[in-house]
C-alpha cells in the first residue's frame, strides 16, 4: 500500500475496534444508569454511527489499496478464513455479551470480515471494464436483497434459523436492549462498490458518506420503529445518486435499468400492499 493510503486504514482499523473496546470498559455501567430513560437509546445509537462509519472507512481505505488481483484474492481468503473460524468456533450467545474475554474476539472477526470484503472487491474490480455495470450491479444487488430479506433465503433464515442468523451476522457495538445487527451480505456490497468507485472514480468520498448516512437512518427505523429495510437498498442508492452524471448508458442498457427498477419497485409495492394494516 502506498504511504498515503496505510497510516490512514491503520487508524480506521484502531477506531473500529477502539469502539469495540469502549463498549466494553466504559459503557455497561453506563447503559445500566441510562436504562432509567430514553438516555440508553440515544447512545446506543451514537455508539452504532460511530462504529458503522468506521467500519465503512476501513471498507472504503482497504478497497482503494492497489494490490493486484492476485494478492487481493490471496488477501480475501486469509480474511475469509479468520472470518469463518472466529465465527464458528464460539457458542452463538458468546457474540451478544459484553465482556472482556469475548468483545476482542467479535472486534476481531467484525474486522477480519470489512477487510476480506475491501480485498474480494479488488480481486473481481477488473472484471467491471465499464463503469456502467456499476450502477446495474447495484440495482440487481438492491432487487435481490429486497426480494431476499422479505420473501426469500434470509428471510427463512432470519425466522427458521435465528441461531444461524445470530451467528453470521455483524454485530455493531451498541447499549441495552439495541442489537443493530449487519448481514455479512451487505460487507460484500460495500467492499465490491467501494472497489469500483475507486477503479472507475466515482466519487468514492461522496458515496461512502452518503452511504453511511443512508444505512445508519435505515438502521436507524429497523431499530426504533420495526423496519423491515433490506440494507442494499439503501446503498445501492448511495452508489447511483452521487454518480448519475458519470454513466453513459445506450439505449437498451437503459432499458435494462429501467426494467430492474420497475422491478425492484414492483417488489416494494408487493411488501407494501401485503403488509399494510398489520
């Protein structure tokens, strides 16, 4: 990595897991005072945009090292593998205390799992020749999760399989009874759109910030209100709107947009008209 780039992810990478370490020394006792109140919740969600923000930049600062392909992918599987054996290797209720014996071992994992997704998106980027494909990666993403989190696998997994779910999923630092959690899916987004901002630039900065903005409300009415938000919906539009002037699309690539968004609406009204009244 160049000079420019390592101290900067180095220091991400501390606040990410700083946040995590905070948590545990500092907040329980303070969570437990503020239980009294609506105290708990305010914190707990400042505590979730700060650590959602750093895991973005140290998503964002791993994606723009120009590793080659070869020692992205190499990279990816190390990330991966610790990954899956921090993962799998603890007892599921492990991944919800807050102790000193285990929050290094979820910080470590959350960590190993931003940055195997930051090196997968370097290794596929230069599959994406044009950046067109950026955009119809991110609405096809969007219309897959949409579909996924309200009719499909993870919603089985998420009421079939809740242990499974627990387990896989990210488990952002957080205060009394808010448990914001993030899908592994969703890492694997960010990696792979933050790698081809960053190929094809554009406006990398903008859509990390805009990014985090989306997903943090989205987390935000997921926690608070009961919000069934498929995450990439939001982040696919942070990847589009920064970046609308910078695509070039002929007529039947637009089409074909056109027709992915229809469908991604079609599947929100769908939900929509379902669960209205409920």
């Amino acid at each position: 990595m160049p000079r420019a780039v390592e101290p900067a992810l180095f220091l991400a990478a501390a606040a990410y897991l700083a946040l995590f370490g905070l948590q545990m020394i500092y907040l329980p006792p303070l969570a437990r005072w503020a239980m009294r109140g609506h105290l708990s919740a305010a914190a707990s969600l400042i505590l979730v945009a700060a650590s959602l923000a750093a895991g973005i930049w140290v998503t964002f600062l791993a994606a723009r090292a120009p590793t080659p392909p070869a020692l992205s992918a190499a990279l990816m599987a190390a990330f991966a593998f610790a990954w899956a054996l921090l993962t799998f290797a603890a007892p599921v209720r492990w991944l919800n205390l807050h102790a000193w014996w285990i929050t290094p071992y979820v910080a470590v994992r959350e960590l190993s799992l931003a940055l195997g997704a930051a090196f997968l998106g370097r290794a596929v980027a230069p599959a994406f020749k044009d950046r067109n494909l950026v955009a119809a990666g991110a609405l096809v993403g969007a219309a897959v999760d949409f579909w996924g989190v309200n009719f499909g696998t993870t919603r089985a997994i998420i009421t079939h399989m809740p242990a499974l779910h627990q387990r896989v999923s990210v488990h952002l630092p957080h205060l009394g009874h808010l448990t914001p959690l993030v899908g592994p899916g969703d890492y694997v987004f960010i990696g792979i759109m933050f790698a081809l901002a960053h190929r094809h630039n554009l406006n990398p900065v903008k859509t990390a910030w805009l990014m985090w903005a989306l997903l943090f409300a989205a987390m935000v009415g997921v926690l608070l209100a009961g919000w069934s938000v498929p995450a990439v919906v939001p982040m696919a539009i942070a990847v589009i709107l920064p970046n609308v002037a910078e695509f070039r699309f002929k007529r039947d690539e637009l089409f074909a947009l056109l027709y992915a968004g229809a469908l991604l609406g079609a599947l929100a009204f769908g939900w929509w008209f379902s669960h209205r009244g409920k």
